[in-house]
C-alpha cells in the first residue's frame, strides 16, 4: 500500500472509531442515552453558548503569548492564525499533529522567518505543551490523593502509570534544558535503546539520538532564556481559560461537583487529547472522562452532555476557525525567507 493510500486509510479508521467512540462508547460508559444527552443540551440557553465561544477564543489568544515567545518578530494576530491553521489540520486526522506541524512551518517560512528560528519555535512550543499536558494531571492526581478522594476502579491502574510516566517525562525534560551533562547522558541512554532501531530501519542513517538532544537543548535555552515567562504565562492562561470553560459548562449542564474534582476530569481529559488513534483524541478523551465524572457521582446525562459540549467549542468549532485562519493567511502579504546558508543561528 502506497503512503497516500495508507494515510487516506488511516483517516478514515480514526474517524470511524472516534465515531463509534462517541455516537456508542459515550452513552454506554457514562449510563445515559443520547435523548438525555440532547434533552440537556438543548436547556442550555443560546446567551451561554455565544459566552462559551468568547472564553474559547480568548483562551486561544492567550496561547498566542506562547508562540511569540518562542518566535520573535511574530506578531499576536498571525500567531492565533498559525495557532488556528494548524489546530484545524490536527483536528481532522488521526496523527494529524504532523501535518499541523508542518503546516505550521509552511506559513512562518512564507513571512520571512528562517528555517532554524521556525523549527526552534516548532520544537520549544511542542516541548512546553509537553510539559503542561503531563504536568496538570500529575498535580491533579497528586492533590485528588492528598484529599484523600480516589478515582474510579477502571482508571486507578492507568493514573498510577500516567503519573509514574508523566514525572519520568517532566524530570527528563527539565533535566535536558537546566544541566548540559543531564542532557549528553540522557543523549546516550536514548542512543542506547532507540539508535539500533533507527539503524536497522535505516543502515545509512548516522543520526545520534545524543547530538540531536544536545542541539535540543541549545534551541530551548536560547528561547526559554529570554521568552520563558511570556511562554508559560501563555500556556497558564490558555489552560485556566480552558478549565473555566470546562467548569462553567458543567455548571450549564446540571453537574455540581467540587472545583477540585472538576480540575481532575479536565485535567485528564487535556492529557488523553495527545492520543493519536483518533483526531485530536476525540471520543477517546469523553469516554474516560465520562466514566470519571460519573464515578463520581455526577449526573450520567449531564455530564455526557457537558463533555459533548466542551468538546463542540474546544475541538471541532477549530475546524471552521481554521478555515477562516487560511483564508487570512491567504490573503497576507508574504516576505522571501532567508537562502539556506545565510540564516542566523536562532533567529
């Protein structure tokens, strides 16, 4: 089967699944029906959905704060166009993070940015999405076993090990970007374990995982040395606009749990979206945090019906924001990116 083919194929399993995820999985798991589901979804008031639409945007712009940061010279609004041209692509396709990736790169070399400056600011905003997607719910889980609340039997199992791998992930990570000899011996280890594997897929390769991790580490330090606060403050106020989304859906919806139970769900919910089966990890991520929701003790029809909400505003209302985010970048005026050879070495 041809790459195409195999793409086209892929798509159309991880859309099918994430149907049947939806449309079946969501009413089975979280005990309800879809007329409970609608019957709720339609008491909640037009005025509320416009509000919703706001908190989503302005969540987004807060992420533009993200972006600048680890692209100087880029401006906020073509940031949330870039932000919105890439989630639209990575929304529609299973594994679609790739080809937003590379849509990203497209449309920053069409503004005059070097090819280093925008693969750096593609390698630092993916890293510090990383680190924000594994480190909610390890707080979240951390502070549900502090107050002493315990998450449903079909999930305990899966949070210890997400926790376990989240720290092993977060301590890796942040061990590369603060300590030079961190970062060569993690380099090494991966080199290890990962290098026969890429060379017996590929025997005239001589990539080394430890000099692609040593070139990592240069990138992040250089950005995070100068944009590291309008970065984070970024991806703090994107999530917290997310989470009062979420909070104030589930308020709409009839679902009346803790604050602290709520973060929990959501915070799940942010980490299971990086799952690639499914576009955007849509159906998988309701599924499970339904199955939270109502463990504990959440109204099934309400909180299916808040997640199939919050889902419609965080996930696929990116789609046409997408399409409106090409038509602008159509319509910008391009620069000639810098010839190969004569691009600065960060910027």
């Amino acid at each position: 089967m041809n790459p195409h083919a195999r793409k086209v194929l892929q798509g159309v399993v991880g859309i099918g699944l994430a149907v049947a995820l939806l449309w079946w999985g969501l009413p089975y798991f979280a005990k309800t029906t879809w007329h409970d589901i609608g019957t709720v979804i339609s008491s909640v008031p037009v005025s509320h959905a416009i509000g919703f639409q706001v908190l989503m945007l302005a969540g987004l712009w807060c992420y533009t704060f993200t972006i600048t940061g680890s692209l100087p010279g880029l401006t906020h609004s073509k940031a949330l166009v870039v932000n919105l041209c890439g989630s639209s692509v990575s929304n529609l396709l299973p594994g679609g993070g790739a080809v937003g990736l590379a849509a990203t790169y497209a449309i920053c070399r069409s503004w005059g940015f070097s090819r280093r400056a925008t693969s750096t600011s593609v390698v630092v905003t993916g890293v510090w999405n990383v680190l924000a997607r594994i480190a909610l719910p390890v707080i979240a889980i951390a502070v549900l076993w502090f107050s002493g609340v315990s998450l449903p039997g079909a999930l305990t199992d899966l949070a210890v090990a997400g926790m376990l791998t989240g720290l092993a992930i977060l301590t890796a990570l942040v061990s590369i970007i603060a300590s030079e000899r961190a970062a060569q011996a993690i380099g090494r280890g991966l080199d290890a374990v990962i290098g026969p594997l890429v060379r017996r897929r590929r025997p005239e390769s001589t990539m080394r995982i430890s000099d692609l991790v040593t070139d990592l580490r240069g990138r992040i330090k250089h950005v995070v040395g100068h944009a590291w606060w309008s970065m984070t403050l970024g991806m703090i106020g994107f999530f917290a606009a997310y989470y009062v989304l979420f909070v104030l859906i589930m308020r709409s919806t009839g679902v009346t749990l803790p604050l602290n139970l709520l973060f929990a769900a959501y915070a799940i919910g942010r980490l299971l979206t990086t799952i690639g089966i499914t576009p955007g990890g849509l159906g998988v991520t309701e599924v499970a945090t339904s199955v939270v929701l109502v463990g504990w003790g959440a109204d099934p029809g309400g909180a299916a019906a808040g997640l199939v909400l919050f889902s419609l505003f965080t996930h696929l209302m990116e789609v046409p924001l997408g399409a409106l985010g090409w038509l602008l970048w159509t319509l910008s005026p391009k620069t000639e990116p810098p010839a190969e050879g004569e691009e600065p070495l960060y910027a």
